[in-house]
C-alpha cells in the first residue's frame, strides 16, 4: 500500500496506524499522530485501518532548547 509519511512517499503493508508506527520504528506513548488531517490519538492506533494514499503526520516531542 502506498502512503504519504511526513510528506514521503511509503510503499508499507501495515493494515492499522499502530503497525506502521512499528514497521517504521515510532515508539513510545508520546507521539501525536493524524491521518488525512484528522487526529488518531493513541487508545484508537490498533484499530485505525489505513487506506490507499492516506496521509499520515507522526509528531514527536524534540530536546534542546
């Protein structure tokens, strides 16, 4: 399946949010993420079905000041 990931392009076989957040090593509680502009929170992860050419924003909090 394709998908946008951050504004790149994805050829990945996950079927939910939570496996691609897996397949591409995001790991943690911490992360914020929205698919086609909506936001996916965390409890929902496991059963969010992607689709075809959704467009997924993976947000992690940054150190530094």
């Amino acid at each position: 399946m394709k998908l946008i990931v951050n504004g790149e392009d994805h050829d990945i076989a996950s079927q939910t949010l939570a496996e691609l957040l897996l397949s591409l090593d995001y790991e943690g509680d911490w992360l914020a993420t929205a698919v086609n502009g909506e936001i996916v929170h965390r409890d929902d992860r496991d059963a969010f079905v992607l689709n075809d050419r959704d467009r997924i924003e993976i947000l992690s909090p940054m150190q530094g000041g």
